[in-house]
C-alpha cells in the first residue's frame, strides 16, 4: 500500500499552505511530535534547563500535546495552537544563556529528527521565537507592567 495512503490527513487552518510547506520540509504531524518528544527529554535531563521545567509541570503529558499543537502550528501554519507563551515566560528565572541552551537542544534534536530542509524550517523559527520571548523576558524583568520594548 502507498505510503501517502496509511498517513492521517493533517487538520489545518490552511490546508493548501500546509501541504506545501510539507511537501517542500519533508515536516508532518509524526515528524514534529518525534521532534517535541526527543526535545523535551533531553531538555528534562538538561542540569540548566530540566529544574526550571521541573518546578512548573507536574503532568507532562498535556505539554508535550501543547508544544506538538505549537510547532504544527509555527512550522505547518496549521492554526492548532490557541496559547499565549510571551505571558507563560516572562515570570520565569531565565536569561540569555538559557535560551542559547534551550535554542542549542533544539538546534541538535531537529537536525537528526528531521530531514535538512525540515531542520532549516524549524530551527529558524525556534531562532525567531527566542529572540522574541528574551525580549519580552528581559523587558518584563526591567520594567514590570510595561509592554515589551523591541530592540
């Protein structure tokens, strides 16, 4: 039987877009929920990274479901995360070096969970979205209550 037969159609907000931006990756649902899963193990077994995830989530399980939602939804376009994460890190004890970690996890998991092109796809996402969130985690470190400065 034909591969592309056996495999669950993805549901998408834009299911155009996202068939292209698979087809082009080589990215589907079982590719970025293998990618979320190995991630986050090596970031729980992370000595920087793991106690700060350790202290918020008891119950891995719905997590590891939110992030899948996530990345489908940065790297696919599929619409299927409905989070707000600039509020769920800002409060948290982290700076720069814990995003370089975070991002040098990320960098390594994706390069052997994906193809090349799938890689590329999701690291320069996962570089665009920590960039964002240090601004906003350092702007809410400096200024409490203000909104996020940009530069």
């Amino acid at each position: 039987m034909d591969a592309a037969l056996t495999k669950p159609p993805i549901v998408s907000a834009r299911p155009d877009v996202t068939a292209a931006v698979m087809a082009k990756t080589g990215l589907d649902q079982a590719v970025l929920r293998d990618l979320v899963h190995r991630f986050y193990t090596r970031v729980r077994a992370d000595p920087v990274l793991g106690p700060i995830f350790a202290a918020r989530i008891a119950d891995w399980g719905p997590h590891l479901d939110r992030m899948v939602a996530f990345w489908s939804s940065v790297a696919l376009m599929t619409g299927q995360y409905h989070g707000r994460p600039v509020p769920a890190h800002t409060p948290l004890p982290i700076d720069a070096a814990h995003f370089d970690r975070w991002l040098g996890l990320f960098r390594a998991t994706a390069t052997e969970v994906c193809t090349p092109e799938g890689a590329a796809h999701v690291i320069e996402r996962a570089e665009r979205i920590a960039h964002s969130l240090h601004v906003a985690v350092v702007s809410a470190q400096t200024d409490p209550g203000a909104p996020p400065r940009l530069v």
